[in-house]
C-alpha cells in the first residue's frame, strides 16, 4: 500500500528542538512496534510496510520513529522503493540517526504529489556496493587493459561487463589521481572485468572508445570500477525522487553510496530544503566514490529551492544539473501559435496558461524574445517513433508575435526553470552544470561550475549570483575553476546569459566568462600565478577591486 512519507511539520522545522516541540500534536508511530528487528542481517521490508500501512489510517500529522543509531537492512519493498509517498500530507520520517543498509535491486524513497513533508536524521548506504576501488598495479596498453589491486575492504566482484539488467546505462569506471587541490578523475569506459594474475586483484579490459593509456601509471593512480549487474542501474529511478510535490524538507541525511542518480528533484512548488544532506563515500570507509551517476538531478521547478551546509563528493557525474527540459519550435501555425516538441521525451515539463513563452537561438545562444502563454492544446507525454522514445506535441498559443522565432528555436518557460535556487556554505569537490539562476553564498568548491546552455538540458542561466565563495579548479576540468559560455563571439543581439554578478569570491584555476550581459565583477581575488583570466565579448560589464595573484589590481574588461 503506498503510504504517506517523509517529515512534515505544520511549521516545517530545521531543528531538532522545534521537531519535539510539536510531538505532542502529532500521532507517533514507532517501527519497533512493527516488529522491526533493526540487528543489520534480517530483511526489515516488511515491517517498514507494516508501519507505512498504519500510518495511512493514522490521523495528521504523522511521525514515523526508528530506532537510534542501528543498521536497518530492507532487500525487499513494493515497486522497490523501501519509502513510497504519492499525494501524502504532514508525515515524518525521522531515522533516529541510523543507517538503511539497501540492497542493489531496492531504493529509498519516491516522493510524488505530497505536501509539507520531512525526512531527517538518517543515513543510507547499499550492500553490495556498485563499485569496486583499488589501485593500478599494472598498464598494457596493447591488451587494452589495467590491472588493479583492490582496497582490502572490497568484495571481489563478478566476472563481465555490461548486462543490459534493469536499465543498465552507461557503464563505466572512474579514474583518479591527487590533483593540486584535490582528486581529478578521468573516465574509464569498461568492456569487461576478469580475476587478476594475484589473489585480490582485478583485470580490467577497457571498451574501444577508451585510448588514454599513456599518463597512467601504476601506484599513482587509482581506479572504481563498476560492478556488473548493479552499477549504472537505472533501476526504478534515483535513490530518493522527489517529483510534483509541494514543500518538502530533508535535515542531517547522509547518502554514502547509490548505483544510479542520488537524488531527483523535479516539478517541486513551494519549498524545497536541503540542510546538512551529504553525498558523499562514507565517513572512515576509505571508499573513493559516492553515486555513479549525478549527486543531484534538478529539473523544471517553480518552488524555492535551498542547499545549505551540504557536503557533496565522490559522485562521478555532476555533483548538481540544475537545469530543465527544454522544447523546439516544431511549426509556425501563425504568428501567435506555436507547436511546440520536448527535446528530452522523458520527464515531461507541461505548458502552463499565464506562464512566460522565452525562445532563443541555441546556435548564437542569444534571446529571440518572450511572451505570455494564453493557451495549450496537448500534453508533453512520450511516443515511440522508430522504436525510439518522442515527445508528443503541444500547440501553444501565445499573446504577441516572437521577432525571429522559427523552427528549432529553443524554447522554454522561465517560472517553471528553477528561478529561485541557492547553495549556501556547502562544499562541493564535483564539477556542477548550471543552466538555470542560482545564487552561490560562501561556497567552497574544489571543481568546475560551468554555467551554460545546452538545448535538451538548458536553458541558460541569468540572474546568478556567486558571492563570498572559494573556487578552485579539480574535478570536472583540470584547468578551469569558472567558466560562462554565452552569446556566439561572431554573434548579435542580447545573450542568453545575462545579469551576473561575482562578488568577493577567491578563486585558483582558470577564469573565463565570454558573451555575458550586464555582468559586476566586484573584489575578486585570482590567487593561481599562471591562471588565465579571461572576460571576452560581454556587454555592460562593470568591475572594481579585483586583484591577481600578487595582490595588484587587474583591469578585466581589457582581456
């Protein structure tokens, strides 16, 4: 039966005091009277079942108590989420700081069309786990492969490569090395794993796409390979989907390891807080790697969203894709009436009467206009065309003409795009793709942020703000700490990427900003010697007290 889920709180709390406070309003159910055994070796699904089916019947709000500091193992769980929420109301689910040990084929929560929900105090870890660490012990390049000797607390995984089970997505490994700030990783594209030549070790033979042998040295670097059969499962989705709700929060949450995504946040209204949520390898385990995939998956949504004092690390795609899904201009049924395609099919971002219409040129990456949305006809569901997933088409009517709107033309809703994102003193060390706005306050990343466009995944970020934060380069790009890519440089007409300010952040890496309107450079600080630093093509750029490595004042805008 699928139950009502995470914390809620009429208020919503973020603190434990507040959360005791309104004990005594609420209807407390504990798992142990559900016969959770909680001992780490039984399969607690069904009495986790068991409490969710009670909660249903008991009366707002509802606060569901584990017991303290203990491992709750759960194989099992209906559509394979040990937590299952859809159109739920005023429900916590507070772990008593223990840890949900999954197993591969299970996830921990999908949350979908609830209000003012909360999770809190927990941690959430996989056995077995879907990789593998070591070090390189040998390299032959003719062979196409590397030998790797496995860190002593890894299980031996299975022979084979890719399975096709479950979803299984692109399967890959992950390379590191000790970076000048911190680790820089490289991909390592996996045709299949063997036993190795020596007790505890393993070969592993790279796919064909894979040719960078030369730099690797054994000792020097080391590997994560993916275990067949579990790793890059797209399974039933990410660890925790948080998707159409309104108002949730998540307060002292560790997820320490995940075959797929960590999180998907996507269509949220109201609020939604992320404070103390970790991804990250576990704390003393010596593991290398946190999620195969993105740490945080965040797509088209109107409600506020807040990290704050988040660590994120160990992931091996991006630690945040802060973006939407984008349409095309299909036709031109008038000057005012558009169809409309999804670019992405999945996950379906619908039209909305009152909303902005905002189209761009992807090529020139500059902004074609916008107006206000009057009508839809359709919905953007998925089709098959060819066997291949497709968007359905919309007709969407707009008020006034778009100047240059043609077919192709990126199009996309600006209140549905997450227009009210903040990261605040989190510590980021995995490179994040941001491509809607997002105010960053006393941040410390070791890693790329890219702000950019890109027209499945886009639109462009405006209205960004990075203010008080330690940047440097690392994972993601060994290079480059900052990069904005707007307007086209052989292009004209307003940029895509505008109104960004940068204010009193220190940075070490390469700086580049190209194409940008109305940017404020204001007291940054270029601490690498030998960085390049470039600011090329922007429009209504400002700037004042910025300094280089030496302390002297640099005039950017002659760059």
């Amino acid at each position: 039966m699928q139950l009502p889920l995470l914390i809620p709180l009429c208020a919503l709390c973020l603190c434990y005091s507040t959360l005791r406070r309104a004990d005594a309003q609420q209807s407390v159910l504990r798992a142990v009277d559900f016969d959770l055994r909680a001992d780490g070796e039984a399969d607690d699904g069904p009495a986790i079942q068991r409490l969710l089916e009670a909660a249903t019947t008991a009366k707002a709000p509802v606060r569901l108590e584990f017991p303290a500091k203990r491992t709750i193992r759960v194989t099992s769980a209906p559509e394979r989420y040990v937590f299952r929420s859809h159109e739920a109301a005023d429900v916590t689910v507070d772990g008593g700081g223990s840890t949900f040990l999954l197993g591969p084929q299970v996830r921990f929560l999908r949350l979908t069309h609830s209000r003012r929900m909360v999770v809190c105090n927990l941690n959430i870890d996989f056995d077995p786990l879907p990789f593998a660490d070591g070090t390189l012990t040998a390299v032959n390049a003719q062979e196409h492969c590397l030998d790797v000797r496995l860190a002593p607390w890894v299980r031996q995984p299975p022979e084979g490569g890719p399975t096709k089970e479950d979803g299984e997505q692109a399967f890959f490994g992950m390379l590191w090395q000790s970076g000048t700030y911190g680790l820089i990783s490289r991909h390592y594209w996996t045709a299949r794993m063997e036993p190795g030549p020596e007790p505890n070790t393993v070969r592993a033979f790279a796919a064909d796409n894979f040719t960078e042998f030369g730099d690797l040295e054994p000792g020097k670097w080391r590997l994560s390979l993916p275990v067949p059969g579990i790793a890059h499962r797209y399974g039933p989705g990410a660890c925790l989907e948080i998707e159409d709700n309104d108002t949730v929060t998540l307060v002292d949450v560790e997820l320490w390891s995940a075959p797929w995504f960590g999180f998907s946040v996507m269509r949220n209204r109201g609020e939604v807080t992320f404070r103390r949520v970790n991804i990250r390898p576990k704390p003393g385990s010596g593991r290398l790697t946190s999620t195969w995939r993105d740490g945080f998956h965040v797509k088209g949504n109107s409600g506020k969203l807040l990290w704050e004092d988040c660590l994120l690390s160990g992931m091996n795609d991006d630690a945040l894709n802060l973006s939407t899904h984008c349409s095309r201009v299909q036709k031109l049924l008038s000057p005012t009436e558009v169809e409309v395609l999804q670019t992405f099919p999945l996950s379906p971002m619908p039209w909305s009467v009152g909303n902005t219409f905002a189209a761009a040129d992807f090529d020139s990456r500059t902004l074609l206009g916008s107006a206000h949305i009057v009508g839809v006809q359709g919905w953007p569901t998925e089709r098959r065309i060819d066997g291949k997933p497709a968007a359905s088409p919309v007709t969407v009517e707009i008020d006034r003409p778009i100047e240059g709107l043609h077919p192709g033309s990126m199009i996309w809703q600006p209140e549905t795009a997450n227009p009210d994102t903040t990261l605040r003193r989190c510590r980021i060390e995995m490179s994040c793709r941001l491509q809607s706005p997002v105010t960053l306050e006393a941040c410390n990343v070791t890693a790329l942020l890219w702000f950019y466009g890109e027209q499945v995944e886009g639109p462009f970020p405006s209205n960004v703000v990075v203010r008080d934060c330690t940047l440097r380069r690392g994972r993601g790009n060994p290079r480059l700490a900052v990069s904005f890519a707007g307007r086209s440089p052989d292009a004209t007409g307003p940029s895509a990427i505008h109104s960004v300010r940068l204010e009193r952040n220190r940075i070490w890496g390469d700086f580049s900003l190209a194409g940008v309107d109305d940017v404020r450079l204001v007291d940054n600080q270029f601490r690498e010697a030998g960085a390049a630093v470039r600011v090329e093509g922007c429009v209504r750029l400002s700037e004042a007290g910025n300094r280089d490595a030496l302390g002297k004042l640099v005039g950017l805008s002659k760059r």
